[in-house]
C-alpha cells in the first residue's frame, strides 16, 4: 500500500517525492553554507563581548545548522524538520536585525550591530533565505502516514 500525500505533491506521486527531495537537498545545502560562513568567521568577532563573545554566538550557530543540514537529509521526520525551520528563521531574523537595527546589548549578549553588507554576509542571508523557503515547504506539504493495520 503506497502513502497518499496532501497539498500539490498528492496529485504527482513519484514527483512529489522528488520535489520534497530537492527541498531536502536546497534546505541541507542553504544550512550547509550557513554553518560554514558562521564558522569561518567566528574567530574576526572573539573581540566583541560582553559577557558571552560574538564569536561564541557565531560559532553555536554553525553547530547548530550543521546539525540541522544533518538532521533535514538523515533523520527526514517532523522534530528535525521542525529544528532546520527554527535554526534557518533564527538566523536569517537575527542578521537581519543586526544589521537594520541597533537594539545594543542584551544581557550577556554583546552589541551586534553591523550595519554593513559584505560577501560572507549577503552569502549567509541567501544560504538562510533559501533554507527557510526549503524547509517550510517541507512542513507544509507533509506526507500523510498510512493507516494502521
């Protein structure tokens, strides 16, 4: 018995498959990219801190996508979804906010604003943006479960 599937997908059966694929292989990619830039720049921002450094920040978001690239391409169930979701928002909202306003520091998290674009930057919000457009169509076109015996 083969699963039925909701949304655009259900009509194209094997495509739909492809399709949610794709959105798999652009999501992982976009997260990849992200984990990546976030890693290679961390050590410029170890300088700014205020009790917990940039450069901490930028490295716990390239774990944390590269975590997410991992889990939206092996485990391909709801909760890893979910985090590849919440990681690819999360940073695209905080670049975004960093770089449009400047909140100053909250807490222990230093000032980041930056109000400049740059190559890794523009990268990073692309990468985020196409991971983020990726991983909501995976939560919105889900297959449906077959019923139980």
């Amino acid at each position: 018995m083969s699963s039925q599937r909701t949304g655009p997908a259900a009509s194209r059966g094997g495509a739909g498959r492809l399709v949610r694929g794709a959105a798999r292989v652009l999501a992982a990619a976009g997260l990849a990219v992200d984990a990546y830039l976030h890693a290679h720049l961390a050590d410029r921002y170890d300088p700014i801190a205020s009790g917990i450094s940039q450069g901490t920040l930028f490295r716990l978001e390239a774990a944390l996508a590269a975590l997410a690239a991992v889990l939206v391409l092996a485990w391909r169930r709801l909760p890893g979804d979910l985090f590849a979701a919440a990681v690819a928002v999360g940073g695209l909202v905080l670049l975004l906010v960093y770089r449009y306003w400047n909140i100053g520091e909250l807490g222990p998290f230093p000032d980041m604003y930056e109000p400049v674009w740059y190559g890794e930057k523009e990268t990073t919000a692309v990468a985020q943006a196409v991971a983020v457009v990726a991983t909501v169509y995976l939560l919105l076109f889900r297959p449906r479960r077959r019923p139980g015996p």
